[in-house]
C-alpha cells in the first residue's frame, strides 16, 4: 500500500529553506527529498556534518505524499507501517510525529467476502497476548473464508516458513507461490491468506514474488514477535508528516534545504571531494549521499562507481493504483478493511485525515495494478462502485460526490525472484559517494522501512568513513519490538 501519481497538478507551493550550517569542516551533499534522502540528511546533520538537500520537486517526502483537490487534501497513496518498523518508528520519533501516526493496541484486520451470504461475510485476523506462534492460532482456528482442512495446512506452512535462514542466498532465486504450493496451500489459502497480507507488503502476488522477500516479511511480521505485525497509519496527511514535519526537523538539525533544484551530475574534484552540478551552481561536498529512484542513480553515477551498473536497470517496477471516493454519507463503521472475492484490495476511512466535514472520503488501495493501472477512470468507476455497495450495503443509494483516481506506474521496485542479486550496497567502490533508496539491499520489500533503512545504512557507512561516530543511529539488527 503505497504510493501514487496525484491526478490534477503538483502540490502547493513550499519554498527551500537554509538552515545554519554547522560549526564542523565536514560537508555532504544528499539527492533526493525522500523518506531515505531526509533520513541520511537529518542522521548525518546529527553527526555535525554540513549537510544541503537537493531535491527536484517542490516538496519532500518522495512518492508518500499530499496533495489538495477541493476541499480534500488527500494522500497519493495509502501507507502503513507495523510495530516491526523499527527504522520508520525511529523516523517518526525523530521528526516529532509518532503521535501523529499510532499503532493498533494490537493486530486486528477485518477481512470480508463478497461472495459470502450477509451476516456470514466477517472474517478477522487478529491476534491474542500469547507468544510466537499461539498468539494467532485462535485467529487462525476460527477464520470463516478458510476450511477447517486448509487452516491446519497453514499452520504447517507457517511453521516451515519460520524455518527457513534469510541469510539463504538461495531463497531469492525461487517463487513464493511455488514454495506454497509445494507446502500444501490451496488456490484459496494463498488468496484469503498469504496473499491478502503478501500483495499490499511486497507489490506482488505470491507468484510473482522472492521467496526470500516474502519469507523476510512473514517471519519478521508475523512469525517474530507477538506485536511485530500491529498496523500503523497516519491520521493526519503525510505531507504534514513527510514534509512539514521531516522539514521542521532538517531545518532545526542545520541541514540546507533546496527544493525545485535538479541534479545534473556528480563528478569527483581534484582535492578528493565531490562536485555536484545543479542548473546555476555546482556544490563541493565531502561525501554524497544519491537517494534517488535507481533508474535516476544509474545516470547520475559516476564511470566506475558500481561494477555493474547495468544492473540497477535490470531491477524491475511494480504499480499501485489508487481509487478515492466520497459519499454523501457513512458507509463504512470501521477504520479499514480487507475484501476478498472482489477486486477490491484495501479499503481505508480518510474522512477525518482529509478535512472532510460532511459525508465519508474512502481510498481503496490497489497493490500489483498490472493490468488496471492505465484503465480510464470511467472504466473503473463502473468496475469499482458496485464492488463496494456488494461489500458495504450502506453505500447503496448513497450519492458519490466525488470519484478519482491516483496512479504511480513505477511505485515500487518488483520484488520479483532473483531481485536480490541486483540490490547494491550502500558503499560504492567510489570513496566518499554512498547510495540510498527502498530498492537498496536493506533486506526488506519497497516500503517506508525499507527507504529509512537504507538512509540509516548511509549515513552510517559516510559517518565511518569521515571518522565520525553513528552512535546515535538506530540498531536496525534488533528484533522487532
């Protein structure tokens, strides 16, 4: 569940800002104004290195961001996190904002079936306060859009999952829906399970997917920690979040701020630092931090940089669709759902994060849009709307006021098998020029996580080479929390 393309024109205005520079000699230069560049920013501005921020829209945040339409200020996507996130926690924290984004009490996913009969559609995945793996063997005991056969075959897979070494090179070269099929799981397992939860975390179906990702996200969600899988959103927009907030804290950190400013190239200088060209000025820095999208890396990185840079353009993308409407009405009495049998994904409430003041604003988010993403929004008001007056009966006869729809061809890297060979590094074989970025070899899916971790990854392989200390950076090798 990420992000997506807004459809009538950029965000509001924000002008750069320059903060103090700091009193220390060393200097960095970080590309790009994502969730991974403002971490690696505010992580090495904390080390007391001077540190300026390019980024060539006119905001930050990256591909997790707001925008306004009318009334509304609406997320381009829908995002989450879980109490595993412990880079993205630590990023929240930092920035002031963990209130702002809170966590369930404990994991509760209500899960309905279209094609069921009224009063039998409820299904939740949920768990209880007992260790890994009991703590959702009552959930799963108990869960309706499974046969009493095909939930015992999940317990099996799950505790043959949890198995599994995610140091295995070997895991990322095979698929996960073949890997569950060889484990007993039946077509509607996999859909009613694994895919629910596998579709909005890697971008993929199971099929399509690493067996080494997918086994990453289930251990460490689900099969790690009792609370590890707790779902965290945003109450509020992810602009105030990822712009207003990440800016607040970059400009109190001292880090320069340069929005609207597009990188042109990076090139090495004579005295062993680096230049970096924008349009009207080139800057010299110590080190460079290049979190940008891989494709954009490729063509900024200096000859030499990567043994294969090739590679980073073999790394895949994967769509998000995002459909938005607003009823006259209430429609849906809970905070979110999932719907099975339908093509409806994920269903959120953003009504009260919009500014919405009458009726109810839903976003449906639409993971692996393969074969929706370039659908005309007519197409998809028809297919959408009725699916959800079959999943919600309150919206049958409710009157849309508004229906849009928010796309990103390229919202993640494709989590596909033999992924894991073309993730580089942090480290470059440049000295002093370090990448970031979700589609970095973090270890984890293209999610919020996955981009702070790679800044963290950064900052900290920079911070070392300028002989300074990352004492201050999060343990990212802790078990979840």
């Amino acid at each position: 569940m990420s992000e997506a393309t807004q459809p009538d024109g950029p965000p509001a205005d924000r002008p750069g800002h320059r903060g103090a520079p700091s009193a220390s000699g060393a200097s960095a230069v970080v590309v790009g104004g994502g969730l991974a560049g403002i971490t690696a920013a505010l992580a090495l501005a904390d080390a007391g290195v001077r540190v300026t921020l390019l980024e060539g829209r006119p905001r930050l945040g990256g591909l997790a961001f707001s925008f306004h339409r009318g009334e509304l200020t609406v997320d381009n996507g829908q995002h989450v996190y879980l109490r595993c996130c412990t880079a993205y926690r630590w990023f929240l924290d930092r920035i002031d904002a963990s209130a702002l984004a809170p966590l369930q009490d404990r994991l509760d996913v209500p899960v309905l079936d279209a094609d069921r009969a009224p009063g039998r559609r409820l299904g939740r995945l949920r768990r209880d306060a007992l260790p890994v793996p009991l703590h959702l063997g009552r959930s799963l005991a108990t869960y309706p859009h499974l046969s009493l056969a095909e939930r015992a075959r999940v317990g099996r897979a799950a505790l043959a999952l949890r198995a599994l070494d995610l140091t295995d090179s070997a895991l990322d070269t095979q698929d996960f829906g073949s890997w569950l099929a060889a484990h007993g799981q039946s077509a509607r397992a996999i859909e009613a399970l694994w895919d629910l939860v596998g579709v909005a975390t890697l971008n993929a179906v199971a099929g399509d997917a690493s067996l080494g990702l997918a086994a990453m996200v289930f251990k460490t969600g689900l099969l790690s920690d009792p609370g590890a899988a707790d779902i965290g959103w945003a109450r509020v927009p992810l602009g105030e979040l990822h712009d207003r907030l990440a800016r607040k804290a970059l400009d109190s950190a001292g880090v320069r701020i340069e929005v609207r400013t597009r990188v042109t190239s990076i090139s090495p200088d004579e005295n062993g630092g680096w230049s970096v060209q924008v349009p009207g000025e080139h800057i010299e820095a110590d080190t460079v931090v290049l979190a940008v999208p891989q494709r954009e890396a490729h063509d900024l990185l200096p000859a030499g940089a990567l043994d294969a840079p090739e590679r980073l353009l073999e790394i895949g993308t994967a769509p998000i669709l995002n459909v938005h409407v607003v009823y006259d009405r209430k429609v849906l009495g809970r905070p979110f759902f999932a719907a099975l049998g339908s093509p409806v994904q994920w269903v959120f409430d953003r009504t009260e994060a919009s500014g919405l003041r009458e009726g109810q604003y839903l976003a449906l988010s639409q993971s692996a849009a393969q074969d929706e993403i370039d659908e005309p929004v007519s197409v998809l008001r028809e297919r959408y709307l009725p699916e959800l007056e079959r999943l919600l009966p309150a919206a049958r006869g409710a009157e849309v006021r508004d229906f849009f729809v928010t796309r990103e061809r390229a919202a993640t890297f494709a989590p596909s098998p033999g992924v894991g060979r073309l993730r580089p590094g942090a480290r470059t074989k440049a000295p002093g020029l370090y990448l970031a970025g979700a589609w970095t070899a973090t270890g984890w899916p293209a999610t919020m996580e996955s981009a702070v971790r790679s800044g963290v990854g950064a900052a900290g392989a920079a911070l070392d080479a300028l002989g300074r200390s990352g004492a201050h950076l999060p343990d990212l090798f802790e078990e979840a929390a």
